[in-house]
C-alpha cells in the first residue's frame, strides 16, 4: 500500500504550549521537522508523539537560537 504523504505547519506558536500539528490515521512516519525562532532571543522547543495518553518526546529542550 502507498503512503500519503502529507504536509502540515504552524506559524506563531504561542510559548509555553504544545499545538497538535496532525493526527494520525494509520500507520504514518515522520520524515522530517524544523523549528524557526523570528524573535531575537534564545528559546527552547520540543516536539512529541502521544499515544494512549502517553508522550514519547522526539526532541525535548532543543535550543534554537535568535
């Protein structure tokens, strides 16, 4: 069976929360993800998977500079 890729992305998210990008149909993969900082100072970003209320962090406290 062919995979359907997809594309999604978020602007301006707001510090302190987590936005859910996409959710998962089936059996996807994750092929790639970029973090942007458009301030001037140093921020820290993470990024997770959460299955059955459990979170599976794939990048947790990556600075990302100004």
């Amino acid at each position: 069976m062919a995979q359907d890729f997809e594309s999604t992305f978020q602007a301006d998210i707001t510090s302190g929360s987590f936005t859910t990008l996409l959710t998962s149909d089936s059996d996807d993969a994750i092929i790639g993800f970029r973090f942007a900082n458009k301030n001037s100072g140093s921020c820290t970003v993470d990024a997770k998977i959460t299955r059955s209320s459990v979170d599976y962090y794939l990048i947790k406290n990556a600075p990302v500079p100004g």
